[in-house]
C-alpha cells in the first residue's frame, strides 16, 4: 500500500475497496475476482480496452449494481450497509452519459445536486450552486436548457452538479472523518483539449486540497500519467496491473493490454515533470 | 343544509342541491387528472405518458361496461344507471385491478421498470378495449347507449354522498402528491442518478402510481372517461412555468380544474336545455388552448 504519508489525508481512513468481486450476466462474465483499492485525497484512474469492464466497476463503487460475488466495502463497512440518503452526501457520481428529461436549466440541473442536503436549506445553496457552476465555466450557461448544450458543456454540467452534491464535507457519515467521493465514468471523452485538463486538475486539486477521493474513468493514458496518482488497469474483465500510474504504465504493459507501441517522450526542455508516450499506429 | 325558518328559493335549491356538487366534483377531476398526468409524464420521463398509460380508464370502462351488459343478466334486480352506486364501486374496483396488473406485469427483480410498465400498460389497455368492445357486441340499444355516455364523461347527476367522498380523496392523494415534486426533478436525471442521489426511487414509483390508481380511479368512476387534461395540463404549465414540478404538480391540478370547469359549462350551454358529452368538451377546450401555447412558446420546444 503506497500511500502517500505527505497528505494530511490518512488514505485508510475512508478507503474505498473491491475485494474480489465477480459480475456475471447470463452467459458472460464482466468481471472476475477483481480487487482493487481507491484512496481518500488520490486520483484513481480506472484504464483498459473497450469493454474490459471499466463501467462494470464503477457501477459496482456507485452500488448501482450488486457483485455476484466478493464485496464492496466503503470505510470497511459493506456498501449495502449505509442508507442511501448518507452515501449521496459523500459520494458523487457522473455517468458516461446522461439523458435529462423535460426542459431543465443548467442551473436547476446543478441545483439538483444540492438534493441531499435540503434538509437544511438556505443561502448556502445558491452559494455552493454558483461556485459549483463557476469551478466547471458554466456560469454563463446558466438559463440555458441542458438539452441545447453540446456535448462537453453537457458534461462540465453535470460535473458542476457532483461537486455540488459534495462541496462540503459533512460531519457523521463514514467514520471519524468521512471522505467525500467522485466517481467520474469517462469524464474527459466529450471535452476539447484545453478543458480535459482543466477538468482533470479541477478533480486533482480537490483530491490534493480536501481530501477527496478520485475515481475516474479515462482512455487517454497520457492524461493518466499527468493528473492520476494510482491507477486499476483492466482487460477482459480482470484487474491485470494496480499502483502507482507511473509505475504501473510502462510501454510493456501498454503494448500487453492495448496492442499499441507506446515510446516515451521527453518533456520540453528535460523537465522532471509526468512521463508521456507517443504511440505507434496499431498493425 | 336547509335549516333555518324561511323558505329556500329555487335558486338557492338549484344551486346548492346540482351546481355547487357539480362544481366540486369537476374541480376535483380536473385536479385529479391534471396532477396524475404530470406524476406519470415526470415517473416516465415521457411527455406522452397521461394517467389512462397504467390501466386506470381502460380498467374503470372495461368495469362499468361489463356492470351495464352483463349486470343485467346476472343481477337482473341490481341498479344500473348511470351515476349508480353499483357502477360506481364496480369502475373503481376495476380502475384499482387493472392498475395493480400492470403494476405486477412491470416488475423485474425486485424492482418496477418503467419501461416494461409503459409496454405492459399499452398491452393491458388494448386488451381491455378488445374486452370493451365485446361488450358492445353483446349489448343491447339501450345499454350500449349507456356505454357510450359512459365512456364520454360527464359531472352531471352525482349526489352529495358521491361528490364528497369523491373530493376528500382526490385532496388527500393531490396533497401527497405534491411531496413527490422534489424527487421527481431528480428523477428527471434517470432513475440511476436520482438513486445517487438519495432519492428512494422504488418507494417513490409505488406511491405515484398509488395516487394516481386512487385519485383518478375515484373520479373515472363517477365521472366516466374525461379525457385530454392529464395529457395537456402539465404541458401547458410547463410550457409556460418550466419543468420544475414543484411549480408543474400544483399548476397541473389547478389548470385541470380550470379547464374541466370550462369544459363543463360549455357542456351545459351550448346546446341547452340537452347537454353535451364532457369528454367531447375537454378535447373542444383543451387542444386550442393548448396548440396556442405551442404556437406562442414553439421557440422553447
């Protein structure tokens, strides 16, 4: 377990672990026996093929689906064992894709994360809604109806809607210092450039800053290597590599999951900064 | 209702004894049927979706017609007019059944799936109607008649006992109603998401579905089929208010009053002393109204 003792965070303290899980579907098995850990104040970053079962385990963090085998625990309690209602006020949740029915503004859309917390409503909300829309540049598209976005403003919405959902830490949940979640399903796939990184450094500097722990989905290795500190690399349905990303993606382990030549490259100037690839077109 | 030592005028008898329960009995089934049609279009998330969708008319109508056809043969001594305890009790029963076997068709795993409830309901629907049309067949000029009256609608005849037991139910199941405003904004994100988001999902489906067998079961029963203000009440509202339902559940049930209220007394005037069908006048009010609002608001579709 490397974790990183320069936090403040202690990474056990609300981790977040499969232990070998199993989803099997009539005639197929998604996932077998995967075990992996996600920390409190990391970026994670889920990797592998298409269809290697990357949203299956992130359906099994967000107890959208049940594992037919192995457990799920959450601050090593079970997942079932906390009540819904506790668990969306520390874990957020964006879906590789979202359809919003009716004619819902951006802003009621955002406001919508601010759901379990309405127990105590106030000022406080509009607040965090704000704020929420301002971290992902979405403030000006506020009146707009979701469904006139495009696609990557789309997807800043709804990321601006998680970080509502968990702006604050809340006091009681999991433990001593409950941990909050993001579980991000292929955050960066609709974004331009400019903002796959400003998204991706958005969720860091939470995850550095308040302790957070990061979950996500992505394909661009290289933006794994920059802005993950762990990363679960999966093929067919198994957990093939875990740790640290810059150790766990090596061009061997790129050219075994992915059929891809991956060589590195140096950054401007030699700077010690994140080891990137350039990759070789597949055969 | 009567006390007091002077004479009532006519008017005053009118009024109290056929236009105040007629009134409140169309306020009731507007409200009931305007805030059902946005429950189902906001539990569906599906802007087509109207109450009739779980099976509530199609089993009221399937009910009251084999009460009127074969009531006749079977109890030859039971009541049967239209307004009738005996059609009464039978739609309402019927409304609930059929409700209640969609409901159990939709299920899978434990969970209510919407989408299976949308198909099973066209299915049970058309069953019902093929059932309805049987009926017909076998139904004399005279019970076929009331068939057709029957399935057109109308607030007239009803006795105070009727209406107020009618009213009282559809306040309380608009009241709870408008509990479920918040979660279905959330549900608006997919039931996944809503889940994620605290939102009990399960229980909020069952109740919606409840209140709508309850509500519009209660009025169908006595009314017979008025149709259109579920569909076109909240689109209305939304139309102009937005899709929040906090705003689109209580703006549905006041419209739907409204129009049913606008509808009736159309019913009553426009060919006096006869008097239309209502289900006729709901779709003569309703569809201009509501294509001007699609004309006026066709920039926000």
């Amino acid at each position: 377990m490397n974790a990183r003792n320069q936090t403040d965070f202690s990474p056990l303290a609300g981790m977040l672990e499969v232990v070998g899980v199993g989803v099997e579907v009539p005639g197929r098995s998604l996932l077998q026996a995967a075990s992996a850990q996600f920390m409190a104040g990391q970026v994670t970053a889920v990797l592998g093929p298409n269809g290697a079962g990357k949203s299956t385990l992130m359906s099994l963090l967000t107890g959208q689906r049940q594992p037919t085998g192995g457990h799920v625990y959450l601050a090593g309690k079970a997942l079932p064992a906390y009540a819904s209602a506790d668990l969306a006020r520390v874990r957020a949740s964006v879906a590789q894709e979202t359809q919003v029915a009716f004619e819902f503004t951006v802003r009621e859309v955002v406001e919508l994360g601010r759901y379990p917390h309405r127990r105590h409503p106030g000022r406080r909300d509009v607040d965090v809604v704000l704020q929420a829309m301002q971290a992902t540049a979405v403030e000006h598209l506020q009146h707009r109806a979701l469904n006139t976005l495009s696609g990557g403003e789309k997807a800043r919405v709804h990321l601006a809607r998680a970080l509502a959902q968990v702006w604050e830490p809340v006091g009681g949940v999991a433990g001593d210092m409950p941990v909050r979640w993001l579980l991000l399903d292929e955050p960066t796939a609709a974004l331009d450039l400019q903002h796959q990184h400003r998204m991706l450094q958005l969720v860091r500097a939470w995850a550095t800053a308040q302790g957070v722990g990061v979950v996500a989905v992505l394909h661009d290795l290289n933006l794994a290597l920059r802005y993950s500190d762990r990363c679960v690399v999966l093929q067919g349905g198994q957990v093939v590599g875990s740790g640290a990303t810059a150790e766990v993606l090596t061009p061997f382990c790129i050219e075994k999951v992915w059929g891809v030549v991956a060589h590195p490259v140096a950054t401007q100037g030699g700077a010690p900064g994140p080891r990137q690839y350039l990759f070789d077109a597949p055969l | 209702m009567l006390a007091g030592s002077t004479q009532p005028t006519p008017e005053h008898l009118v009024f109290m004894n056929i236009r105040l329960p007629r009134l409140l009995l169309g306020a009731a089934a507007g409200a009931a049927l305007g805030m059902s049609g946005a429950l189902m279009q906001g539990l569906f998330r599906n802007p087509l979706a109207d109450p009739g969708l779980i099976g509530v008319s199609s089993g009221a109508a399937l009910a009251a017609g084999v009460t009127i056809v074969l009531g006749s043969l079977w109890f030859p001594d039971m009541p049967r007019t239209l307004g009738s305890w005996a059609l009464v009790a039978t739609a309402f029963a019927g409304s609930l059944l059929v409700t209640v076997l969609v409901y159990a068709l939709s299920q899978q795993d434990g969970a209510t799936r919407v989408g299976l409830m949308l198909l099973a309901g066209v299915a049970i629907n058309a069953l019902a109607g093929a059932g309805l049309g049987y009926l017909t067949f076998l139904a004399t000029d005279e019970q076929l008649r009331n068939i057709q009256f029957w399935l057109l609608g109308s607030l007239g005849g009803v006795r105070w006992s009727a209406v107020a037991l009618v009213c009282s139910m559809v306040a309380v199941a608009v009241g709870a109603g408008f509990t479920l405003a918040r979660p279905l904004n959330a549900i608006a994100l997919g039931e996944t998401q809503a889940a994620l988001l605290g939102v009990p999902v399960e229980r909020v489906k069952r109740f919606a579905v409840l209140l709508t067998a309850l509500a519009v079961g209660a009025v169908t029963a006595t009314t017979g089929i008025i149709g259109f203000i579920g569909l076109v009440a909240p689109h209305c509202v939304r139309l102009v208010a937005g899709p929040d339902h906090r705003i689109v559940l209580p703006g549905s049930a006041l419209l739907g009053a409204a129009l049913v209220l606008a509808a009736d007394s159309a019913a009553r005037t426009m060919v006096k002393p006869a008097e239309l069908p209502l289900g006729v006048l709901t779709a003569f009010v309703g569809v201009p109204f509501f294509l001007l609002l699609l004309r006026h608001f066709r920039g926000r579709l």
